[in-house]
C-alpha cells in the first residue's frame, strides 16, 4: 500500500525521536486499553444490577472502576496529545533545518536548473505535510492496536457476532487496499503542481517591472493560475478518494451494527447470549467505529506524508559543494590567481565553457576582462570563486593550489560584487557587514564614503539601523551598497562584475577612486561593459570562445587586436592618439 522505500524514507525522518515516539505509543496503549476495558466493566455492572435485585450486592465498586477508567483514558490521551504535538514539531523543525542548511551548500549549477519557489515549497509546505505523517503513525498503532483488542474480546463474548464483524472490516480492508494507491498519486501530483506554482510566482515577481513593462500581466497570471488549477483538481481528485474510503468504512461498521442488533436478538432470545453480553458487544462495536475511522484517516495522512518526505528527500540527491581543506598562510606572489590551462563545462555532457586557459591576476592593480557574449567571462569569476569546478587543469591563489583550501577560506580572500547586487535580508548595517560582520563602525562609515553614500545613510531616521525591507532604496542606492559591502572587508582580490552600471557620473567617478585605493595594495578584476572601466584597466585581457584571445593594455591591444578594436568601436571609447587602428 505504502511502498518499502517510500516508508524508510519516512522513517528517516522519524527515526532520530523514536524513543519520543515509543513513549507516544505506550500512552496510546494505555488510553486504548482504559477505553477497551469499559465495556466488560460495563457488563459486570450489568450483571451487578441483576445480581442485587436477588442478592442486594452493591454495584458501586463498579461505578467508581468505570469513572477511574474514564479519568486514566483522559489523562493518557491528554499527555500523548501533547508529546505528540511536540515530536510533529520537532520532526518539522528538523527537517527544514537540513533542508535550508543544505541548500544553502548545494552547487551553483544544480540550484541553477530548478526554479527557486519549488525548492521553497519543499522547506514550506512539504514539511507540514510530514508533521501530520508524523502524528498519524502513532495514530495508526493506536488504531490497530484499538481495533484488534476490542476483536479479541468481543471474541470472548459471542462468535457468531465476531464473524459478522469480521466480514464487514474484510469488506472494508478491500476497498481501502484498492483505493489508497490513488490517493497516493493524486497527493504527489498536488504537491508537484504546488512546487511549480511557486516557481513559476517566484520568477515573475523577480521580473515583476519586465512583467508589467510588457503587459504580460494577465498572461503571467492564467499562467500561474493554470498550475493552481492543476493543484486543485489532483486534492480534489485525492479528497473524492478519501471520501469513497471514509463512507464505506463508516457505512460497513454501521450495517455490521445492524446485523449484531438482529443476530444478537436472536440470540439473546435462545438463551445462548446474555443480555449483558450484547450490551458490552455493541458497546466495542460502537468503539470500532472510531479507530476504524482515526486509521482511515491516518493512512491517507501518511500517504501524503511519504509523498511530501520523498519530494524532501529529493533534496539530499542535489550536488553539493566540496568540503575540506586546509588553511595555508598567505604568501606574496607576484600573481595573486594564476589560471594554468583550466578548463570548465557548467554540466558534465556540455561544451566548455572555457579551455585551455592560461592566465595570471597581478597581486596589484586593475584588471580588465572584455569580450562578446558567452566568451567565458563570468565563468572565470565562477572559478576564481569555487562555484565551478575545472574539469581539467588548476587554479592557485597565492602560490596555494585553490582546491585543497577550504572554500570559506577561498570567499574570505576574494570578495565579489555581482552585476545584480541584491540586497540580503535585515537592516542596512547588516547589509554593509555581511562580507565581513566583524568589521567595526569606523569601516562602516569609510565604505559608504567611499561610495558617496554616507550622507543618504545619516539621513535615515534609524541610520545604519533602518531595515532594507522598509526603506527606497533606487537601483543605483543597491549597487553603492554592493560596493560599500566589498569595500569594508579590504580583500585581497577584489571581483567587480560592471558593478558601477547604474551609477551618476560623480558616484562613478568615487567608486573609481575607492577601486583604485584598492587596487594599490590588491588585485581587482572586472568584468567590463563600460567605457571608463576598459580605458583606466592597467591589464585588459580579450575573452573568445573560453579561451584568453590576448591580454595587454589598452593602447597595446587597439594596436595589435582585431577584435578588441570591434569592441572598442561597440562601447565607443576614445581611442586617443590611434583613431585609424578603430576604422581599420
């Protein structure tokens, strides 16, 4: 019904608390067997009654065993309850805790082809689908447990009513064992058309201005909506199911009620069954009718419980980054990166992204990197960072080869400034501090300086500690404080991906002076769109087709390089003293 690995894959989940969930089930043992033992206290009273109009036995032993049973039952049921509660939780908290850790170290690549709201939903609403899978094993004992102790002792009281029992349930256990299969599928394919759903959400708000700059709102919406829809029908399509087996549970318990009426009247009636012993038959197959429904309910819980806990283990099979390393102390080279014959692919069966590249990062001074779309650029900052591995050759920073140091080690060295410049959650000081949080107040106020942002940051009524969330902040604010955040760490190697794109002549021109600040006691490497960037690089070097094409400065190359000329033309620099190298 469940699937062997599906159910090992939910107890992993359930398996680190299992003593919790031993201790849950013992107190479900103990409240199913206060409310087992009712009904044959019921038949003694019964019993008693007739007893004491002959004898005048007093029956209040009875009464007062029954109101003991009815406390124990309520007082079990209440601390499995809460024990319960808590290990849903717990197994929850746990569950989102690997899942955020891990992603958060999964490679580049792998988060890359998925889109970000689907793996949301894995950490959001996955996981409150495996709390109630949680909750429901414990349920499901209960259940069979309940159910099988009420038929032994309604065994004890008359089989002939046992076998009319029976037959109802083997009825029951029919269609369950048909049904829940379907349910099974109708759960996973909800669950995936959620996950897309939110993919689908999450990258349209990300181009929101695209979106409504294009008119595509409508379109976006049906789009989005439609995968909603998909969702709804397949719980729809799941709850019909559930609705089947729940009435035909319910509606086999209720004739079997029936029959054990007529048969037990029958009975009664020649003697071969006591009153008393009807009465406490009836009264365990009323009690049926709860477990049959709580593990009716619990199998439908857990098949979406081991749908969601697959979808969530679907996490652990991501790609993640490399561990390990050792820590070297930093060495002066005259190279702060060399590249010796790397090459790259972004996946195992593509093209390389880059090959065969030979080239050295000055351990001072600007460096420039030019060249057409898909040449190879921003994989060279992918290396430099670990975010990619080379397939072949090795990367070494400062005399270290790059892999055998840890990356954290790496990314601490190399500090990185991308072209879109998000912003991370929590107030502007935390923004500035996040490459380096042990920073002091004093390097704050320096990096905003240097990114003539500092006035705007005074102006703030909470200062440096008025959240991102609530405050306007324009593109070209975003890309200052991008800076302002690779600034305040003086790394070794500085990685500017046109990080001054979105900013006013006067910002730019400080931004330049706090670079080359930089690049008087570190290397800085830019990706270069911008005029200003090519003509103040004291390197350049010419990216084609993943290999390095040429490399020198900016007179050099208009003089010896083709197609550096054809990009100079495209940006439309100055060439200065060389005008005819730019029509040849």
């Amino acid at each position: 019904m469940f699937g062997g690995v599906n159910l090992r894959v939910l107890w992993s989940f359930v398996r680190p608390h299992r003593w919790v969930l031993a201790l849950g089930i013992v107190l479900g043992l103990a409240t199913t067997g206060a409310t087992l033992a009712t009904p044959m206290v019921t038949r003694s009273l019964l019993d008693g009654l007739a007893s004491t109009n002959s004898s005048g036995t007093p029956i209040g032993q009875w009464v007062w065993l029954l109101v003991a049973l009815l406390l124990a039952g309520a007082g079990f049921g209440l601390a499995q309850w809460m024990l319960l509660g808590r290990l849903a939780e717990t197994i929850v908290l746990d569950a989102r805790s690997a899942m955020v850790r891990r992603l958060f170290r999964v490679r580049l690549g792998e988060l890359a082809r998925r889109p970000g709201g689907e793996l949301v939903t894995r950490v959001t609403s996955d996981t409150v689908l495996l709390r109630e899978a949680a909750g429901s094993v414990v349920e499901l004992v209960n259940g069979v447990v309940g159910i099988g102790g009420a038929l032994v002792l309604m065994a004890l009281l008359d089989g002939v009513l046992l076998a009319t029992t029976l037959a109802a349930m083997i009825v029951v256990m029919i269609v369950f064992a048909l049904l829940m299969p379907g349910i099974s599928r109708a759960q996973k394919s909800a669950q995936a058309a959620v996950g897309r759903m939110g993919g689908s959400l999450e990258g349209a708000l990300r181009a929101i201005r695209t979106v409504k700059a294009s008119r595509a709102e409508e379109r976006e919406s049906a789009r989005i909506i439609a995968e909603a829809e998909a969702s709804r029908n397949q719980s729809v399509r799941a709850v019909r199911i559930e609705a089947v087996a729940w009435t035909v549970a319910g509606s086999g318990l209720q004739l079997a009620i029936l029959l054990i009426l007529a048969i037990g009247a029958a009975r009664v009636g020649t003697g071969a069954l006591a009153v008393s012993g009807l009465v406490a038959f009836l009264l365990y197959a009323f009690g049926l009718m709860d477990p049959v429904s709580q593990l009716s309910q619990s199998i439908t819980h857990l098949q979406a419980g081991i749908a969601a806990a697959a979808r969530i283990r679907e996490i652990d099979g991501l790609e993640v980054e490399r561990t390990g390393g050792v820590v070297v102390p930093r060495r002066e080279t005259p190279a702060a990166l060399s590249f010796r014959n790397v090459t790259a692919r972004h996946a195992p069966a593509a093209p390389p992204a880059v090959a065969g590249v030979d080239l050295d990062i000055a351990a001072r001074g600007h460096t420039a990197i030019v060249g057409p779309s898909g040449a190879g650029k921003t994989t060279l900052f992918s290396l430099m960072l670990g975010f990619v591995t080379p397939t072949g050759g090795e990367l070494v920073l400062g005399g270290t080869p790059l892999a055998s140091l840890p990356l954290a080690e790496v990314r601490r060295r190399i500090v990185y400034v991308e072209q879109d410049t998000p912003l991370v959650s929590g107030t502007l000081r935390e923004n500035v501090l996040y490459t380096d949080p042990d920073a002091g107040e004093a390097a704050v106020w320096a990096a905003l300086a240097a990114v003539r942002l500092d006035e705007r940051a005074r102006s703030l009524e909470l200062g440096l500690d008025t959240p991102m969330a609530n405050a306007v902040v324009s593109g070209g604010e975003r890309q200052r404080i991008a800076l302002a955040r690779a600034l305040v760490s003086d790394p070794e190697i500085l990685l500017l991906d046109e990080a001054t794109a979105q900013l006013d002549g006067l910002t730019e021109a400080a931004v330049q002076e706090a670079v080359r600040r930089v690049a008087r006691t570190g290397a800085v490497v830019t990706i270069a769109h911008r005029l200003s960037t090519v003509v103040d690089a004291d390197r350049i070097v010419v990216m084609e087709a993943g290999a390095v094409r040429a490399a020198g400065t900016h007179a050099e190359l208009l003089a010896s390089d083709a197609l550096y000329r054809d990009l100079v033309r495209a940006l439309k620099i100055d060439t200065g003293p060389a005008p005819d190298l730019i029509a040849s």
